[in-house]
C-alpha cells in the first residue's frame, strides 16, 4: 500500500521542538499482511447475496518519509511496525455481479526509528511514534464470467 498522511499538530509545549511545525506530511509505503483467524457465515444467503463474515489478524512493515517543511530533520525516514485485528463484511450478487467488502482494522503502530531528530537546549532528541488507531477499508468489486 501506498499513502500519504496530514497530521495537523494542535497542541504542543512552547519548549517543544516540533512547536514551529503546526502541520506534518508523510509519504506512507507498507507491505500488509492479512490472515483470516476466524470465519463466520462463509457464504450466508440472505435477500439474494451471499454474506461472508471474517475476523483477522493484520500485521504489517511501513516505511514513512516525512517531508519537514522546515528543511532541518537529519532523519531520512522511519520505519515501523503494525499490528492489529481486522473485521471483515463481504457480500457477493453472483456471476456477472457486484462485490463489496468493507473492513475495519484496529490497529496499534509502533516507531522502531525516529521520525524526527533534533538538538534541542544542548541535548539530541529522537522522536519514536506510538499510535493507536481505528481504519476502515472499503472496496467494490466487478466480477465477470469468461465461460458461455
């Protein structure tokens, strides 16, 4: 996956480092991996659709540039690691039909270099990401039969 993030800084210390940013961009690149752990209703029918129901686990290497406007972060990038549960709604017409899956992923991201890297009073200051977070994919499918 392929992404890019606005992070807008609403409170900081005066004495932060990061006070002058206000607002961060991030180019986002992950590799992620989903495993299925427990299916509910595989191929359910209900009002003419099959319904397929899923619990995962998610778990996923990133890479982040973050792009400082300020020009002064000798950090080039970060890398981090993702783990989490994914919930999975997938409803399917048929052949020569519409699919629809809709995913929620709850996930925490932890830093395993720093984003961003300062001296700050006399002392290097290395800032590690920690994030809680909440995710919902959706993507909407067109199937089609080659066979007649």
């Amino acid at each position: 996956m392929i992404g890019y993030t606005f992070s807008k800084l609403n409170y900081l210390e005066q004495r932060s480092p990061l006070t002058n940013l206000g607002s961060t961009h991030t180019v986002d690149a992950s590799l992620l991996i989903d495993k299925r752990l427990v299916k509910f209703c595989n191929g359910v029918r209900v009002s003419n659709a099959c319904h397929y129901l899923a619990i995962g686990l998610i778990l996923a290497p990133e890479f982040h540039y973050f792009i400082d406007p300020l020009g002064n972060n000798p950090v080039p990038g970060e890398f981090t690691g993702l783990a989490g549960l994914s919930f999975t709604h997938k409803i399917s017409r048929g052949l020569r039909s519409f699919e629809h899956t809709r995913q929620f992923d709850i996930f925490v991201r932890k830093g395993l270099t720093p984003y961003y890297s300062t001296t700050f009073a006399g002392e290097k200051q290395d800032f590690k990401r920690l994030e809680f977070g909440i995710r919902w994919r959706y993507t909407h499918h067109q199937i089609s039969s080659s066979v007649r």
